[in-house]
C-alpha cells in the first residue's frame, strides 16, 4: 500500500510549484500555500486521500469507503478515497489529484500543466 501512496504523492509533488508541508501533522501538498491533497494516514494504516472534485465528484464518492470531507469541507466539494480499495486504480487517484490541484492553483499554472 505503501507504494501507491508513495506514487500519488510523487505524483502531487511533479505538479508546478507543488510543495509538500505538515500541516497538523498530515502531509498535503500545496500550490501557492493552498492545500490541493492531503495524504492522509499512514501506509499501515491503509492511507487515504482528501481531493477538491468537480467532474470526477460522483465517481469518487461511489468508491467504497469514500465519503464527504468532514469538517465541513465535504460541502465544498472535498471527497476522502481510501487508497486500499480494489476499486480505483493509480491513474485514477492520479488524475484526481491533478484535478483538485487544477481547482485549486492559480489560472498561470494550470496553463503551465497543459504545456508540458
């Protein structure tokens, strides 16, 4: 599990000027000091990720054990995914990701993503 966890998060940290920080002990990645992911739970733990979604909101919360980011955030279109389930697949938590991260950052750097 480990390893999917650590691939979703090479992959967040690839993005233009995506940094990682510690935030309340959580890892997340940022663009522009604005959270796009967090990596919650460790890999014993099974991991999880929180991502903002727009297109890909249904699809993410139909995966088992999916549900609406508490603290509110859930109403704003933030989604938790288990990373351990069958049911999605690397590329698909990756593309999420890149979709809250294009949410998320600013209009320059969204273009800067399209052009690589």
């Amino acid at each position: 599990m480990g390893d999917v966890r650590d691939d979703v998060r090479a992959f967040a940290l690839s993005l233009p000027e995506a940094v990682e920080d510690f935030p309340w002990g959580e890892s997340v990645a940022k663009v522009r000091g604005k959270v796009f992911v967090f990596l919650g739970g460790s890999s014993a733990e099974g991991g999880r990720i929180t991502v903002k979604l727009v297109e890909s909101h249904a699809h993410a919360l139909s995966v088992e054990g999916a549900e609406p980011t508490r603290y509110g955030l859930g109403r704003s279109g933030w989604v938790t995914v288990p990373l351990e389930s069958a049911e999605v697949a690397v590329d698909v938590l990756r593309d999420w990701v890149e979709e809250s991260y294009r949410i998320v950052a600013p209009k320059r750097l969204v273009a800067e993503l399209d052009r690589r």
